[in-house]
C-alpha cells in the first residue's frame, strides 16, 4: 500500500477484518512522505488507533483527515495543527481531553463531537474560517463567545451536550442553517437576531435555563424544519396570530416542559404544511436524512453533517444521531395549556407522534383524530378530557402505543 505513489485518497475501515492496523514501524517519517506526496484524504476509522504518533508523517497536500471511532487520548497533537493544507478534520467518538493550540486559519469543518474535552474557552473558533463546527457531547464550560457573529461563512454549530452557561449571544452569523445548543445550562432571553438567520433549518435550544415567552417572531424562517424549545423557563399564551404561512416546513415542533399557557396554538397547527399530505401529488416525497451541511473534497471523499435530535417518543427519550424526514411529531406536553383539542390536528396526516399529555386540556377527542393513519405514538394522558374514546381510532393502523390514562373519559373501548 505504501508504494502507491499516486494515491490522492486512503480509508481504511475496520470493516469485517479481525485485529489491528499495523503502520510499518521501521520506515522514517521522510521515507514515508515522499511515498504519500499526493494524499488529499485520508481515513482511518474504527481501527483502535490508540496514539497519534503512528501515523506522524507529513502530508503535504492532505486536505481531509478523519480518525473516527478509535481511542486516541490527551491533546490534538502539533503536527496536525501544522498541517497548512487541511481544511476538514474529523476526530469523534475518541478520548481526547483537550483541543490544545489552534491556528487553523484555513479550517472548513471541524468535528471533536463525543469525547472528553474540558477546555474553557472555545472562543479559538472565532479566529478561523470554519463552515461546520461540531463539538458537541463534551465537557467544555465558559460561555458561548460573541464573537460568533463575525463567522460569516458559519453554517453549521452543534454545542449541544455541554456544560455551557450564561446568556445566549445577542447575535448569530445570518447564514446558519443548523444551530443546536441542546442540554447546557444557558439562559436569559432568545434573541430576536435569529430571525434574521433566513436559511435557518434546524433550531434547537431545549433543556437550558432560557426564559421567555413564545418566539413569534421566527414565524418569519420559512425553512424552518426543527424547532425543538423543550425543557426551559418558557412561559405564557402562544397568541393566534392571523399572518399566513406560519411554520409551513416544520417536522419537529416540541415545547414540551415549559410553563406555556391558554389555548392549544391553532393557528400554528393549522399552517404546519409539511406536516400534511399534499392533495393530488402524484409522488410522495424522497426519504431523506436532514444535514445541515456537506463537502466534496477532490479525491470525491463526502463529508456531511447529519442533525441529530432528543425525542420522547412512545413513552421512551430517544436519542436519533440522524433525523429522517419522516419524524414528523408534535410534542405540547408537560404545560399549563387548557381549552379542547382542536380539529384541525386530523389533517396532519404525517405526523408519527402526537404528545398533549399533562396539560389541562377538556373537552372530547376530536374524531378527526382517526384520519391519522401514520401515527405510532398518541398521548393524551393527565389532562381533563371527556366523553368516549371515538370509535374512528380503531383506524390508526400503524398505532403501537395509546395512553388516555389520567383522564374523565367514560363508555366503552372501541
């Protein structure tokens, strides 16, 4: 292999093999590079590399490195932070404990998600030009910088799984598409600057400290897909506003453990149009997963980052490292909401998950509840509802879990 001097792209994959990948030991770095001169990409993935320093050669034109799913430990070592070429480096699911120096001015894409980086600061980011960061599911702490808002190019951030506090910053770069900042420990307002973040896909702010009110406002993100608030100090009526084409792209709308109050948003699920089988389409839609971003490097390596999102689905908290474009749920539970559940949720016919449960809610099951034939999950427990169990529901074929406990429902089980 190390006599293919005219190699541009290298992945080895622990595939079905037994054992390790043994680098040649007895070859001096210099011996090596002349060999590996025109190497652009270069993956080693689940091989249990352990140490940095067997694969230390110089790779004058590498451009991607990805060492994915091994058990590499300490710091980012110098000798790829003095690579001047590489534009996407790749080290998740590893050991690493800190991120050390980093002059990357050229970087593109930077993934460290799933290890164990404690560092304080991550303000480093602001000095680069990176489209896709990912450093999510560490340890790091401090605050998210401000400076943030000078990333022009950024695309894609994923803190989420941290142990970030402070208040959000007040601004965001405008062409971000993902922006996840689930599970840290961050508060104070949602700033109004994010609806000025047109090409946002994917928002994710649950299980933080944040406390506002509803964010109207984003009504304005047409490409809107996730919205994802759940677990903070969010409070009061979420208003029906009478402008159109509120939400038309969201698959994913969970408000769920808040303080939310008053009617059912009806207006909001009246305008979720992707949530609804377009009448007279002759195609169904592709099966897709959601990626807020993609490269192409020359050697026609692919590397994508795929949203990944927290569910309470069917009564369990999944974690989905990949969000297809058929998990189209609704979650409002654990709220103060009060009023009847509105017909208008029979017309969603995609949805999968449908979760008011702990609410205040009265009134009967509306019947319309049986046109959603995709539904998996249907909870409508803790609340005050009345009346039957309408017989429609017996035509929710893909139904695997029904819970209508805790409420004042009477008569008999279709």
């Amino acid at each position: 292999m190390f006599n293919l001097v005219k190699l541009t792209g290298l992945c080895l994959s622990s595939g079905n093999w037994s054992g390790s990948l043994h680098f040649p030991q007895n070859l001096e770095a210099s011996n090596v590079t002349h060999k590996f001169t025109k190497l652009v990409s270069l993956q080693l993935l689940r091989i249990d590399l352990t140490n940095f320093s067997k694969i230390w050669w110089e790779f004058p034109k590498l451009e991607a490195l990805e060492l994915s799913e091994n058990k590499l430990e300490g710091k980012v070592p110098k000798w790829i932070h003095d690579m001047h070429s590489l534009e996407y480096l790749k080290l998740p699911h590893n050991h690493l404990s800190s991120i050390g120096q980093f002059p990357w001015y050229q970087l593109q894409y930077l993934d460290l998600s799933f290890n164990f980086l404690t560092d304080d600061n991550i303000s480093f980011i602001c000095k680069t030009s990176l489209e896709i960061v990912n450093l999510s599911h560490n340890k790091f702490r401090g605050t998210i910088p401000h400076c943030l808002a000078n990333l022009s190019k950024l695309v894609v951030l994923d803190l989420q799984m941290n142990k970030l506090h402070g208040n959000l910053p007040s601004i965001f770069p405008r062409d971000l598409v993902t922006l996840n900042l689930n599970g840290n420990q961050l508060g104070g307002h949602l700033p109004k600057s994010l609806s000025d973040c047109t090409y946002l896909m994917d928002l994710n702010l649950g299980d933080n400290q944040i406390e506002d009110a509803f964010p109207h406002w984003l009504q304005s993100l047409q490409g809107l897909e996730i919205l994802v608030l759940r677990s903070n100090k969010l409070y009061g009526p979420i208003l029906s506003l009478k402008t159109k084409d509120m939400f038309p792209n969201v698959i994913i709308f969970d408000i769920s453990s808040n303080n939310f109050s008053g009617q059912l948003p009806e207006a909001y699920i009246k305008s979720f149009q992707a949530m609804k089988i377009v009448v007279g389409a002759l195609v169904q839609s592709r099966f897709y997963y959601i990626q807020g971003g993609y490269s192409y490097i020359p050697s026609n390596v692919y590397l994508s980052y795929d949203d990944s999102v927290t569910k309470t689905m069917k009564g369990l908290r999944s974690n989905f490292e990949r969000i297809p474009n058929v998990l189209v749920s609704i979650d409002l539970s654990s709220n103060r909401f009060e009023g009847e559940i509105p017909d208008d949720i029979g017309e969603l016919s995609e949805l999968i998950s449908l979760n008011l449960s702990h609410n205040n809610l009265n009134g009967h099951i509306p019947n319309s509840l049986g046109n959603l034939t995709s539904l998996e999950s249907l909870d409508l427990s803790s609340n005050m509802l009345t009346g039957i169990i309408p017989a429609e529901l017996v035509n929710l074929n893909s139904l695997e879990v029904l819970n209508l406990s805790n409420n004042r429902l009477e008569g008999s089980v279709p």
